[in-house]
C-alpha cells in the first residue's frame, strides 16, 4: 500500500540529501566554473585576492602555455595504450571464467583484491617492485634469464610502467562486469548459431559481441573517463616524471592549482579537461551506436 | 646573543657592503617611516595585552646599514620585564613535517611538561603536502597552530600570508640566554628574515653532505691504480674536491652492479633542491635572482649549461633508476656498500651510517668537504628548518611558545634531541656536544663546511620556483629538453611570477651571496672532461 505522503513531508525527507549534494559536489563545480575567469594566486601581492580577468586564462592555454597540450598528448598515448590491454585481458578472463572450472569461485574473489586497493597503496607497492636495484620485479626477470629493467625510473619505460600498473588495477574490473554480462546473455540465439554449425569464435565474434555492445560502449566510456584522472600512480610512482614523462593532464593541473597556487588558471584548464572529455565521450558513444 | 660580532663574519659583511650602495636619505626616510609606524602601533598596543611586555622602541636609522640582515628595524631601547615562566594550564599546538622536525618536539613535550607545566599537541603531515595543507589552511583564513616548522625557504610564502609573528622583539629581550651568532650558521641568519624582520628561530641546518667511503680511498690497491690512472694521488681529492676530481673517482669506482661511483636522490622534488643546485653555485658563482627579482638562470651563459651538463654527465656513474630515485633509495644504495660517494641530508641519514642493523658501511664513512666548483665553492642547502610563532600564539601563549622554541633550540639540547629525534644541530657547541656523545660520527669539521653552504632564494613564490624546476630543469637532466632553452623557459617563469613584486618596488633581500671560490676558474677543463 502506498504511503499517503504530502509534498512538504516528501521535500523535507530529501533535503538533507540535496544538501549534501549542492554543498560539495554543485556548488563547488559552479565555483569552479566561476574561478576560471578569475586570476586568484595565493601568494600573489596583487592576485591573492581574485581578479577578473576575462577569457585570459584560455588565452594563455591556447597561446602560451604548450605544458597543458603536452600533458594532453602523453594522457592519449597512456589512455590509447592502457583501455585495449585492459579490454582484451579483461574478455579473456571473462571468457575464462564463463564456464565451470574448479575452484572459479576462489578466482573471482582473488579478481577482486586489486580493485579493492586503494591507488596511492597500489602505486607505493609498485614503487617498491619497480625498484631497479632491489625491486622483485627485475628479481623475477634475473630468474627467468633476463635482463634487469628501468621500469618507472627510466624515460622510455616509465609510461609503460604506469600502463602496467593500471592495467593490473582495472582490467579485474572489465574482466567481472563482462563476466556479469557474459551470464546474463539469452543462451537461445548461442544455441541457433550452434544448430546452423558456427563455429565458437564465428559465435564469439557475430553473436556474443554484438549482444554485449551496450555494455562494452559503457566500460569504455568510464575506462577513457578514469585514464583522463589518472593521479594517485603517478604521484607514488613517478611523479610526473623522470623529467615530464609522466605528467599526465590531471598531474598538471595538481601543479597548477596546488603547487604554483594558481587557482583560477587551474579551473580554467579543469574546466576545458572537462569538455574535452565530454567531446570524446559523446564521439565515442555515436561511434559505438552506429 | 651578542649581535655585534656578526661584523666579523665575511658573508655577512659582503651583504653589508652591498647595502652601503642604499642611499643614505633613503635609510633615513625607512628610519622615520619605521619609527611612525612602530610609534603608532607601539602607542595602540601599549595597553593591550598582546604588546610584548613595556617594549619602547626606537628606531636607530644608522643601524640599518650596519645590522640590515639582522633586522631593518632594529628596535627596542629598553629591556621589558621578563614574563613568569610558568606556563601551567596552557596548551599549545605545533604542526610540522613528519619525521624528526615532529619528533623532536613530541620528545621535548614530556620536558616542557616537567619545566614549564604547558602541553603541547604535534600535528604533522608528509613534507609533499604540509606546505599545501598550511596554505589552504591559513588562506581560509584558519590558523590552528601556535608554533609551526618551516623549511627556511618556505618561510617567506607563509609570512606573506600574514600569519608568522615576527619575533625580533623576543630575541631582543632573551638575548642573553640565546646562543651568539657566531653559534649560528651565517647564511641561515640571514635567511631567517624576510623584509627585515626575523620571522623564525634557527632550528637546523638540513645541510646536504657529501659521504665518501673511507676504506675504498684508504686501500693501497685502489690508491695505487687510481694514481697511475688519473696521475694523482687519489687522497687529494679528501682534502680539496673540486668537480674535475669529483668526476675522475666517481668514474674510477663505478663498477656496476657492485659498486657504482655515486648516488643522489634525483627524482622530483630532490632534483629540485640538492642535486641541480650545488651545480648551479659552484658552476657560476652567482645565486639564483638578485636584488631585483631578476633571474640569474638564462645570463651565465656557459657557466649555467654546464650546471646542467655537469649533473647529466655524472648520471653515467650512478645506479640505474637513479632519476626516479627518493631519499630512501639513494641511502639504501649507499648503505648496502654499492657506491663510492653520495649526497644526502644530514637529518636523514647520519645516524643510519653508523647503525650496524642498516648499514653494511659502519666505520667506512667519511664526510667530504664542500666541492670548490670553476666559480663557485659551496654545497647545497636550502638553509634549514626555521621554528616559527604564528598569530595564533597570543598573550601567555606566545611566550609559552617562544620559551618551547629556546628549549628545543638551546645548544645544550641539540645533542638530546638529534639522538631521540634525527632533528640535527644548528649550532656550533650542539654538534660538539653531539660528538662527544657520538664520537664514531665522522661530523668533526660539519659546522665549518656548514658554512659554505648556499641556497634558493625564491622569496614568496616558492611553488613557481619548485613547479619551474620540475617542468624545465628536470626533462633538461632526464635529456627530453635542452639545457639552454630550459634555463631560458625556467628564468621566463620565474619573471612572471615576479612581475607584481618588481612592480610594487619591493627588493629581494635573499641569499644574494654565493661562497666564492678561492681556487682557479677551469670552467674550460670542466667543459672538455665532460664533452661540452
């Protein structure tokens, strides 16, 4: 039976909600929609307090300051290298688990211990195995017969050494929500394609990926929209370095806004982050829907 | 603390004679100035209680030239009656980073308990964000500590914001129990102040030291080949490094995997302090910005690639990963046996040399004195940890927490402190008395290299200066960049940042001197031995 609940009453139950959400998570993005027009350095004799400055901030990004595009083009190489690894390791787990093997349980419980550690506890404990003189990850190579490796610590090898880390991270992640979709597909079309004598990859690649489209359309997006946070790995692991070779777009603005105190000029590029994210969202999403 | 004996210090006495150059109506015109405002706010004050005690001041303009790296104002005439030091019922809050500049003062607390009856609360943070959480703090216009850690450099940020109280007054009063100047490091004095006034207490000098491996430069053997190698005697280089020796043993010793020539935290934010730095002083004499906010970075020329140049040259003998090495990793390199010569601070590693359960180097170490570059002869420092009273500290809480700051900086303590915290000497009589409770530390001629050291004179805009090293200097060393166009980039960032201050007639009044080197300039030798 519906409760007989009037609108005051209804309003009031969810205000405190509403509250929540206006007081740290709208009101500080209106803020920072607000600061971007603003020059406001804390340091600064003149622009401690803020002062407005127009599209000034924009200008500088598009004009000036190339260290926010060359952020941007090392953000797409690790995102352009990081989301197809993850997405096929991830599949293949599915793939994997998506029948009965012993002791399946245990491994998708073990699946999900990467996921439930925090980042910056990830990336410290990547430090430790990266470490090029006593680091168990060139331990594991001395054992196999290879030679040992910079990893992090090495220009050429420090973007990979991220990919690495983040692919150990998130691709539990595909692997289990493609495993969920995996179980929840119609067997009958699988069994139709069966009957007509297809073959499993034929089925694999004309019936189940098809039929999981949505879901993959919807990974990717939130894959593409995490790599563009990318923080907590590269401040353990590298600190955007050695040199800038690891100073992806969200390390950048962390410099910006928190280590040079330009607060406005720090919105303002948080705020074109935004868009541009956006805009490869919404490309992607018509993409995957034709 | 006998003040006047500064006269005698050389580097002190430099930036006198630089000062000379003021005119003498504009020292005047400060003097009147001064003595309007301190006679104002001295007449608002003197009934309240935040007024330190019956201080009169007046202003002695001819002072100013003398004393100017002490305190432009130079105030106080008459001695204030000292406060009871019984400090029962207060409570005071002191922040700082994590490690010993926090335990220090979480071992002294029990003793302040027992001496003056106050408690004090230690909040600490890692150094990577304690400078950001205080300035979000305090720009939010919270102060919830009384007294604070501060690196030296970072002090001149923080007393912009309006929250450090100065304390010339307070040393001026207690000078008699402060140990003299000639106690101090010199350049760390002058660093202590920011626009003449003296903003913090002088807790240590963080100086960053070379260590040698004595018994790889005592082995016959090793003398012998080093010696038909190089055409020297190899212990020449103990008793005055220059660059062109530096380069030679570390080259002599690097064996990889078992031994490499040297090792450096490199990765940011240590490629921002120690290692570029001392390259960058004893490469080209000079500091960083000078009295005009004006960089040196893009007008040394030759002098200033080659401080680059130099460092990237010596990455060839140090372990692999050393770029993305930390404190840590460079120490446990160094400590395990597998380096000849490494550069680390003193709070960090001097105990660690001699403790058997880290280090596999006990009894083998030596401390090498400061290099003598083609110009300049010095070693790094960013000048050390200062002890500051913020605008928190009112009344009886401000004297609680100066009495703390004199206890904990008190010559007689450093030794009990350094050995329960890490939290090294400042003063010459500390590290004394630390030998002689530590006599296997080979820190004997420490307070005299101590000397010879230089720093960065960034000023207020501290995070510019760490962000313009991370995006130019360090893709330069790790060979992304060219040194020349990264000097150049570095010196481009800093006048922006600058532009306002310049604008506003305000000087720099920093680490405008740079220990000069008494031997030849082979800044050509250098170059060719490198390949420049």
């Amino acid at each position: 039976m519906p409760l007989d609940v009037d609108l005051k009453t209804k309003l009031l139950l969810l205000a405190p909600g509403f509250a929540i959400i206006i007081f740290i998570t709208i009101g500080p993005f209106i803020f920072n929609y607000y600061m971007m027009f603003f020059r406001w350095k804390l340091y600064d004799p003149i622009y401690r307090h803020p002062v407005f400055v127009g599209l000034n901030n924009f200008i500088t990004l598009f004009t000036e300051y190339s260290l926010f595009w060359d952020a941007y083009v090392k953000t797409f190489i690790f995102t352009l290298i990081a989301v197809p690894i993850e997405f096929v390791l991830g599949m293949l787990l599915a793939l994997s688990l998506n029948r009965k093997i012993p002791g399946d349980r245990i491994l998708r419980g073990i699946l999900l211990i990467p996921l439930a550690m925090a980042p910056v506890a990830a990336g410290s404990i990547w430090r430790v195995i990266f470490n090029p003189m006593n680091g168990f990850a060139n331990y594991f190579l001395h054992l196999i017969g290879l030679p040992p490796q910079p990893w992090n610590t090495s220009r050429s090898q420090a973007m990979l050494t991220l990919v690495v880390v983040d692919v150990w991270q998130w691709t539990p992640f595909v692997g289990i929500v493609l495993l969920s979709a995996l179980a929840s597909l119609p067997r009958e079309p699988m069994e139709a394609a069966m009957i007509d004598g297809a073959s499993p990859r034929q089925i694999f690649w004309h019936v189940t990926l098809p039929l999981l489209r949505n879901i993959l359309l919807l990974l990717l997006i939130l894959r593409i929209i995490e790599c563009f946070k990318t923080f907590d790995y590269i401040y353990t692991l590298t600190y955007g370095g050695p040199g800038s070779a690891t100073t992806l777009i969200t390390y950048r603005i962390y410099l910006d806004g928190f280590r040079r105190w330009e607060v406005g000029f720090a919105a303002a590029e948080a705020v074109l982050t935004a868009i541009i994210v956006s805009f490869i969202v919404v490309a992607f999403y018509r993409l995957m829907r034709r | 603390m006998n003040l006047e004996k500064s006269k005698d210090i050389e580097i002190l006495k430099k930036r006198i004679t630089r000062r000379k150059a003021l005119s003498t109506a504009a020292k005047v015109g400060l003097g009147v100035v001064v003595a309007g405002v301190v006679a104002g706010v001295g007449g608002y004050y003197a009934g309240s209680t935040a007024a330190p005690g019956k201080t009169v001041t007046v202003t002695k303009p001819t002072t100013v030239t003398s004393t100017v790296t002490k305190t432009v104002t130079a105030t106080v005439a008459t001695t204030p009656t000292k406060p009871k030091k019984d400090f029962t019922g207060v409570k005071l809050t002191y922040a700082s980073m994590s490690g010993p500049p926090a335990d220090q003062v979480r071992y002294a607390a029990s003793l302040l308990k027992e001496k003056y009856g106050m408690d004090i609360e230690v909040v600490d943070y890692p150094w990577e964000v304690f400078f950001s959480k205080l300035t979000t703090e305090f720009v939010a216009g919270k102060v919830s500590y009384d007294f604070i850690w501060l690196d030296t450099a970072m002090m001149p940020g923080v007393a912009e914001l309006g929250i450090l109280q100065p304390i010339d007054d307070l040393v001026e009063r207690d000078k008699a129990e402060l140990p003299s100047i000639d106690e101090l490091v010199p350049i760390h004095w002058d660093y202590a102040h920011y626009e003449g006034k003296l903003y913090g207490w002088l807790n240590t000098c963080n100086y960053n030291n070379f260590w040698v491996r004595k018994d790889l430069f005592e082995d016959p053997k090793e003398q012998e080949n080093f010696e038909r190698q190089y055409g020297y005697p190899l212990t020449d280089f103990l008793k005055q490094p220059d660059w062109l020796k530096f380069n030679d043993v570390i080259e002599f010793f690097h064996r990889p995997p078992d031994l490499y020539g040297y090792v450096q935290p490199l990765c940011w934010p240590q490629l921002c302090f120690p290692a570029w730095h001392t390259r960058w002083f004893t490469c080209t004499g000079v500091p960083e910005i000078d009295e005009n906010w004006e960089p040196y970075w893009d007008r040394m020329g030759k002098n200033g690639i080659l401080s680059i140049e130099l460092l990237k040259y010596q990455l060839k003998f140090m372990p692999p990963g050393v770029l993305a090495m930390d404190n840590p990793d460079a120490l446990a390199v160094y400590l395990d046996g597998k380096a000849a010569v490494m550069t680390g601070w003193d709070t960090f590693c001097l105990f660690k040399l001699e403790d058997p359960s880290v280090s596999k180097v006990v009894g083998k170490n030596l401390h090498l004195p400061p290099i003598g570059g083609p110009k300049g002869h010095c070693v790094y420092t960013n000048v050390g940890h200062l002890l500051c009273i913020t605008t928190a500290a009112k009344d009886v809480k401000r004297e609680a927490a100066w009495e703390a700051i004199k206890f904990i900086c008190s010559p007689e303590f450093e030794p009990e402190r350094t050995i329960h915290s890490g939290q090294t000497p400042e003063t010459k009589t500390g590290w004394k008395l630390l030998m002689q409770k530590h006599p296997e530390l080979p820190i004997d001629k420490i307070f005299d290299y101590m000397t010879h050291c230089a720093t960065v004179a960034y000023g207020p805009f501290f995070g510019d200066y760490v962000t313009g090293v991370k995006d130019n200097i360090a893709p330069a060393v790790a060979g992304e960049k060219d040194p020349e166009k990264a000097l150049k980039d570095l010196a481009e960032v800093y006048r922006k940042a600058y532009e306002p201050y310049r604008k506003s007639g305000k000087k720099n009044t920093h680490g405008l001197t740079i220990p000069q080197w008494k031997g030849p300039d082979y800044t050509e030798d250098l170059c060719k031995q490198i390949g420049l």
